[in-house]
C-alpha cells in the first residue's frame, strides 16, 4: 500500500526544507514545459484557429507575442486561456483579458 512512511520526531514536527520529495526533478520541470507547448501548439494549429507553429517558431514568436497575434486574429477568449495555462505575466493577461471584454462589449452594440 503505497511507499514507505516518514515518521518524524516529536519536536520536529515539519518536514526538513531541502526535502527531496517536495522539489520534482529536473528531467519532470523539462517534461510538464514540453507537455504545455504542445498543448498550445494543438489549440492553435485547430482549424477553427488556423495558427499553425513549429516549436522553433512559438519560441521565436515567444508566448507573448502568440498571445499578442491571438488578440490581433480576433481570437481574445483563446489568448486569455492561453496566458493563463502558460502562467504570462500579469499585463499580459490583463492584456488579453481586456480584449476579450472589448469584443464581448463590440459584439453587445
């Protein structure tokens, strides 16, 4: 059933900070990064989207910058979700946030 258990001492009562098994490896960080570029990669090159990138091409354009080309092909609900999965920055969520609102109000009038 499972691994084995870790028992700590009475007056220890966390977990040492340099813990092994709280940090995933390296190999698994370059892994989960593979794993979302591909997956971006696969929203774009969908039909309905018709943005279709090489791996060297999403990372010469930058994440960003597709965010950017999303928001300029009228596509600002995929740039939002895009930014948030890729974890952008701040102002480019906010970016592409306040796309979508523009279009949702565009559309209303």
């Amino acid at each position: 059933m499972g691994g084995p258990a870790v028992v700590y001492d009475d007056e220890d009562d966390e977990a040492p900070p340099d813990s092994d098994a709280v940090r995933p490896s390296p190999a698994a960080v370059r892994f989960v990064a593979a794993s979302r570029k591909l997956r971006v990669l696969n929203a774009l090159r969908d039909p309905a989207v018709g943005l279709a990138l090489t791996s060297a091409q999403f990372d010469s354009v930058s994440p960003p910058g597709v965010v950017a080309r999303l928001v300029a092909m009228r596509r600002p609900a995929l740039a939002g979700t895009i930014a948030r999965y890729l974890d952008l920055e701040g102002s480019v969520r906010a970016y592409a946030r306040a796309s979508r609102a523009a279009a949702m109000i565009a559309a209303d009038g």
